[in-house]
C-alpha cells in the first residue's frame, strides 16, 4: 500500500505541467482543468477507490472513519473554491502520510494519526490536503492530458498494487526513464504546495483550529526527514517541504491572534484505540500496562480506554470491563465509551444488554454513526431483523448515500429470508462505493430470486435498465475519446 500510493501520486507529478502565473502561482483559472471534467474526475477516483478498499491496508472501522470524517468535514464546510462530495478514509500504515486522490478522495494514515500531537495538527494536514482538491490541483495535472495517458495512468496504479510484494521493483519500472520528467514538474508541485498551505491555514483558522498546529507539524517533519534521509515519512515523497515553506507558514501565523484550542475527546479515544490495534493483543496489552504504571501519558482517561480495548481485543474480558469502570469514574463522556461497553456485553453474550445500551446512545448521540450501524448489527444479531430493517429504511431517508446502510439493509433483508430485496440493496451499496458492474450483477442476481411479488419485480427491472444504460453511456463516452 505504501508504494500504491506514493507512486499513484508520483504518477500525477510526471504529467506534464500547466502554465503559471507571473506571480508564481498556478493558473487558477478553468483552461487548465477543460480535459478533466469534474465527472471524468470522479470516476477516476472511484476507480482507484475500488482498488484501496480492497486492500488489507484500509481500515474499515466506522467509529476511527466517522471521526476523521467529521474532522475533514468540519474543515471543507470554510473550504474555498470548488467543493466536490469529500470523502474521507484511514489507511492502516504506520508510515506518516496523508493524500488526496481525484474527485474529493481524502486518504489518512494511521501514522499521522498517531504522530500528531494535537488534533489541530492533524486538522492541519487534513485542511491542506482539502485545498489541493478545491483548486483542482490533480485536476488541473490531468487538464491537458489525453484520456488515453490517464487510462495509462490507472492501470500503472492498478498494476502497482499487484505488484505491491516486490515495491523496489514497481518504483524502477515505473520511475525508469522519468528523472527529467519529475525535476520538471518539482517547482510546479512547490508551487502547489504554497498554495495550499495558505488556504489551508485561512482553513484551519475559520474552522476554530490552532493555526500553529500546520506549522509545527510540518516541522516536524521536516527534521525528521532530515535525521532519516532513507526513511523520511511518505508525506514528504509526495509534498515537498522545504525551510521557505515553514517560514512562509510562521509569518502568515504570526499575523493572527494567538488561539488556544483544547484537543476534542474523541482525538484521544481515537488514537488509544488505534494503538490497541497495534502488534499482537499481548503487546498492546504490555504496552499500555507499562504506560499505566509509569504515568507516561498525556491523559490517562485515553490511556485506561486504550488499555480496556486492548484486553478485550485478547480476550480478558473481566478486566477490559473493571477498566472501561474506571474510565468512567474518571467522568469521561464519549459515543466511544458506549460503543465499548456493547463490546463487551457482546462479548459476554449479554444480547440484551447491548441492545439497551446502544439504543440509549443512539438516542443520546443522534449524529454517531458508529452507533447507529452497531445497533442495528446487534439488533439482527440478536433476532430482531424486522426493527434492524425499519431502522435502516429510516436512516437511509436521512442519508441515501450511505453504503453501509445499503449492506447493513441487505444483511437485514438476509435474516429475514427476502432475496430479491437482499440483493437490491446489495446493488445499492456497491452503486454508492462507485462499482456500477457489480451492482448491475447484483439486480441481475435479484431478477432470478423469484420470491418478490409484481410490483418488486418491475421495480428491479427499472433499476436494472437504468444502470445498464448508464454503463452503456459511460462506454459510449469512453469510445469519444
């Protein structure tokens, strides 16, 4: 994974590059991005999305998701420029990077996650990454390429997965020969580079963060890829930093007031449960008891949360339970601490339990998505896939677009027996994660469930003409170029 996405984005650098401006910025004007619409771009990056959300490497983990979500999504609300549908994923990689791929795609390493020290220097990051979006950085990489070159692109991207065993040997096929190609295209991405960290900053500051945050962490990195020339984080391989960058960054900060700003709660549950994740349940297990008994911790509600995950995730049950006692006495309030708690009750066969714990979260925490698709998995868990499916119905009114819902619906429809309906939003879920084929499979399979009556029947046919024309449109526009 760490040779995908470093060379995906290495990828973009070698196209050849747009005119700048007098003043040294890029053109940010619309020539540059007329031979990338803004659908071209999405497919694009739906396409490349099928292929990350197939690797191991991504973390399918609603609640760590849904922070970095609400955490992107706070920013891109002050974003300015073109604002595509954002959508933001973790990648589980203990390398510092974070990436942004064409058509709004947002990617985040555990890493940098856990390398941040405070959540405006992860929002930081995140506000940067969000302003080469806005202005159409890739977009405008792409603009005078032909669609042949990007074809080219995707399937090096593609291949470069494949070939993510043997890394040394992906980066000499896909860099040989490309020397003069990417010194090229170095101040150009510095130019970038510039540009984004101003609006990331004006970003950063409108959506309540501490300015100071950017600055530090780029630092930071900065000397640390200087230590480890060899090792330095990914971020750096695809962002050139530089000391002019970090002072350009000080100066525009020195000119705003100085802004305290104290870490979310969730920021520190996020992070202590990622570290529970780590290295085998034993390890993580030691590594939090030894942080316990030393007191080396920055708050010790997240370091005893982090600890109970910890032992759950090896099997000590008891005292993951006696831990997360502890947390709470501490005072500590978090959607987090209730999603533990049905944990462990699942863990204990406790059903019931569960189920009357995250249906009061769920009704305290009304926006905690996590919760939300918890509940209804135990609710299907626990026999009760009729309420499970009502729920689904209902949360999908509010958002559509939501492919966990549509499998979580589909896993409902299962319990209860209804193939045809099981399928159908199936198809919606794959419809929602960009993968129209496997959707059309999908209604395909529905079609021949026969247990649905007329009117379920027509609806799948319509659904199925629909998106058998769509596909036919997208070749027909394929054959265009």
């Amino acid at each position: 994974m760490k040779s995908f996405l470093w060379l995906i984005l290495a990828g973009f650098l070698l196209l050849p590059g747009a005119l700048l401006r007098a003043d040294g910025l890029p053109d940010l004007g619309e020539s540059d991005r007329a031979g990338l619409s803004p659908q071209a771009e999405r497919r694009l990056g739906e396409q490349i999305m099928q292929e990350i959300r197939r690797d191991p490497a991504y973390l399918d983990d609603p609640e760590v998701a849904g922070y970095v979500s609400q955490l992107g999504q706070r920013l891109a609300s002050h974003a300015e420029g073109v604002r595509p549908s954002f959508e933001f994923f973790v990648v589980k990689d203990s390398m510092l990077n974070a990436f942004a791929l064409p058509g709004g795609y947002i990617g985040v390493h555990t890493g940098l996650i856990l390398a941040a020290r405070a959540e405006s220097e992860l929002a930081g990051v995140l506000a940067h990454e969000i302003s080469h979006v806005t202005q159409s950085h890739l977009a405008r990489l792409f603009g005078k390429q032909s669609q042949a070159q990007m074809a080219v692109l995707l399937s090096m991207a593609v291949a470069i997965l494949a070939a993510r065993s043997n890394p040394d040997v992906a980066i000499g096929a896909a860099l040989s020969g490309q020397a003069a190609g990417i010194q090229q295209q170095l101040n150009f991405s510095r130019d970038f580079e510039r540009e984004a960290d101003r609006l990331g900053l004006s970003m950063l500051e409108q959506a309540g963060y501490d300015t100071r945050g950017m600055a530090s962490f780029f630092e930071r990195m900065l000397q640390f890829g200087r230590l480890y020339e060899n090792n330095a984080p990914g971020y750096l391989r695809t962002h050139p930093l530089t000391t002019e960058r970090i002072t350009d960054m000080e100066n525009r900060i020195a000119l705003r007031p100085y802004k305290q700003v104290p870490d979310s709660v969730e920021f520190g549950l996020v992070r202590a449960k990622l570290k529970a994740q780590d290295g085998t349940p034993g390890e993580a297990v030691a590594d939090f008891a030894t942080q316990l008994k030393a007191g080396k911790y920055a708050r010790e509600t997240d370091a005893r949360f982090g600890y109970a995950h910890a032992l759950l995730r090896d099997n000590k049950v008891t005292a993951a339970e006696q831990e997360l006692a502890t947390v709470r006495r501490l005072k500590l309030e978090s959607p987090l601490l209730e999603s533990l708690t049905a944990q462990i009750q699942l863990k204990r066969r406790d059903h019931a339990g569960a189920l009357r714990t995250l249906r009061a979260a769920v009704e305290r925490y009304p926006h905690a998505r996590a919760l939300v698709y918890a509940l209804i998995e135990a609710q299907i868990g626990g026999g009760e896939a009729p309420v499970a499916l009502t729920l689904t119905q209902k949360e999908l009114q509010l958002t559509p677009g939501d492919p966990r819902l549509h499998s979580l619906q589909a896993k409902a429809f299962a319990a209860l027996g209804k193939r045809l309906q099981q399928h159908r939003a199936q198809a919606e879920a794959y419809l929602a994660q960009g993968q129209l084929d496997a959707a059309i499979m999908q209604l395909d399979i529905a079609r021949q469930a026969g247990d649905a009556d007329f009117y379920e029947q027509s609806e799948v046919d319509a659904r199925l003409r629909e998106l058998r024309q769509r596909k036919l449109e997208e070749l027909r526009e394929l054959r265009r170029r």
